[in-house]
C-alpha cells in the first residue's frame, strides 16, 4: 500500500509539472474564416488579393495575419506572400477585409509571366490570430454615408461618425469594404486619422474614404463596386473584458447609377479556411502525459533494481557471516 501510494505521487507530480510546463495556447487560427476574395493587376502591375474574413470563435482577436499561395490553372505553386486584415481586436462574428501583395519577388519564377496560364486559386493560412481580452471603444457610430463615382472613376464613401459614449476617442479611422454585384469583395480602403484627433463625446467627425486601385470608369462588371461596409477603429480608448456583441452587417447599397451586371467571378465566394493550429492542446496535453507514465515506469524499474540490488547484497551478507560461523 505504501509503494502503491508512493507511485502515485511521483505520477501526479510528474503530470502536474508537465502540464505546467505546456504553454498556454491562446492563439486560434481555426476561428479565422475566408468568406470571399477575388484578385487584380494594381497600377505598378503587381498581383493583389482583398477579401474579408470573420471571427466564429467566441473570444475577441488581437490582429489577424494571413499568409496566401497562389495556383494557376496548371496546378503549380507560382507565388508566395503575406498580409494582414484591417483590424484590431476583431470581435466575435465580426468582420474586415485583408490586403496581400504578389510582387515579382514573391514569385517563383522572379516575374509575373505565371498570370498569363490564368489564376485558379489563392490558398490561405492563418498566421497570425491571438485570443485578447481587450476590445475597441463601442460608441463610435456611422451616423450617415453615401458612395458614388468622381470624374476620375474612384469610388468615394463620405459620411460621419459620431461619438455616442462618455470616453474621448483618439486617432479615429475608417476602413471601407467593397463589393461587387455577388457580393464578393473586390475592393478596399481606409481613411487617415479623422480630424479632429480627439473626439469627444457627443461629438462628430467626417470621413471620405476611397477604393483602392480600381477605377469604376472602365473596368469590368465584374469589377464594379454595387455596396459597401464600413468598420470604425480608434487608438483609444482599448476597453477589457467582454466585448459587446455587434447587429449584423449588412452592405449598404451603392449610390452609383450604374447597375453592374454579374458575370462569372475569378474569386471563390466559398474558399474553406482549413488551417488548424499545427499542435493542438489536447496533443501537447496527450504528450505530457505519456511522457510522464514512461518516466514514471522507469522511475518503478529504478526502485526495483535498487531493491534487487539491496536483497542481493543482503543474501551476500548472510552468505559471508554464514561462512564466517562455519569456520
């Protein structure tokens, strides 16, 4: 009973001391999902992808890094790059749009010439998604927008935010998700910091804020801009705790006259974000514990030889005082 008990503890220690020792596993890459994307030549002719992701889980996310293979058509691996999603602490269900950039040197090849086998798909990893508990002021507030098309063929969003709360909110931006007629994100943007800096409660800024890259005068269907979201960030204040739950976002239609037709899209309104943390918890959990059972079993076979090796050198001692009598 005493060595049966003895046992135990050195398992329980052991496990203890390994699970312990497993590091605390906060980020949640599996919470981070692609809802659409599609792809572009910008000006400087280099390759981007924009989409939007969302937050399943249910904890709030620091900062979302997403890493983006390019395939064409023949199924081979042509370019390699990074980028991040316009956010920070992206709260459940919540949505923002990303930014990757293919240069030449992202390529495999060192150039380009891969667009001419045709694009087939972008697949993505979640680098980056770390757990936080803390979240952006809630009481900033579109107050009112509307979007169009200048002479110059770039679709501008105006409107104002309002300060809705009792906290003074600092270095407010605005970033705009763009859609097409699928509602597929074809475009994005953001504002520099409002003006003014500060805003106060009960106050209200205005805002203007552009698509990136795609001039709506001559590009396709495909590529004309039919609604809009918007998403407010701000420096301060960074509240802690739970994060207030948001109303579903809903794309607010354009205010352009054009009606885009839809036709077949490039990007993937399905695109399935498979990637999982590369060790999950209950593995490193598993580990340890097997770990700690093969270190126990061999802390059992020590005790044993040790007591072996007392009893036969007893028996020896018996055997040498025996003698000794005997002579």
């Amino acid at each position: 009973m005493r060595k049966n008990t003895t046992y135990f503890f050195i398992l329980l220690t052991l496990v203890s001391l390994g699970l312990a020792l497993v590091p605390q596993v906060s980020s949640q890459p599996e919470n981070i999902k692609v809802l659409s994307y599609s792809w572009y030549i910008d000006s400087l002719g280099y390759f981007i992808v924009v989409g939007e992701v969302q937050n399943t889980g249910s904890n709030t996310i620091d900062s979302v890094v997403l890493s983006g293979i390019v395939y064409t058509k023949d199924g081979e691996v042509q370019a390699y790059s990074s980028g991040g999603a316009f956010v920070n602490q992206l709260i459940p269900q919540q949505k923002a749009p990303f930014y990757i950039e293919f240069s030449p040197q992202d390529s495999v090849t060192g150039d380009l010439s891969w667009l001419s086998i045709g694009v087939d798909n972008i697949d993505f990893t979640v680098n980056q998604a770390e757990a936080t508990s803390n979240y952006q002021y809630p009481d900033l507030t579109v107050q009112s927008s509307s979007g169009g098309v200048d002479a110059e063929g770039v679709y501008w969003v105006s409107g104002s935010v309002q300060n809705s709360g009792d906290q003074t909110a600092t270095t407010v931006r605005v970033i705009g998700t763009f859609y097409n007629a699928s509602g597929t994100v074809i475009a994005l943007g953001y504002t520099n910091a409002l003006t003014p800096t500060s805003l106060a409660p009960s106050n209200t800024a205005s805002f203007k804020v552009g698509a990136f890259d795609l001039n709506q005068t001559n590009a396709p269907s495909i590529q004309k801009i039919a609604s809009y979201t918007l998403l407010i960030q701000t420096e301060e204040p960074i509240l802690s705790g739970t994060a207030p739950s948001l109303p579903p976002s809903t794309p607010i239609p354009s205010d352009s006259t054009s009606s885009p037709t839809p036709t077949e899209s490039p990007s993937s309104t399905n695109s399935n974000n498979s990637n999982s943390n590369p060790i999950a918890p209950e593995t490193q959990y598993a580990a340890v514990i097997v770990v700690a059972i093969i270190v126990l079993a061999g802390v059992i076979l020590l005790f044993r030889r040790r007591k072996t090796q007392a009893a036969t050198k007893a028996t020896k001692n018996r055997k040498s005082q025996t003698r000794k009598k005997q002579k």
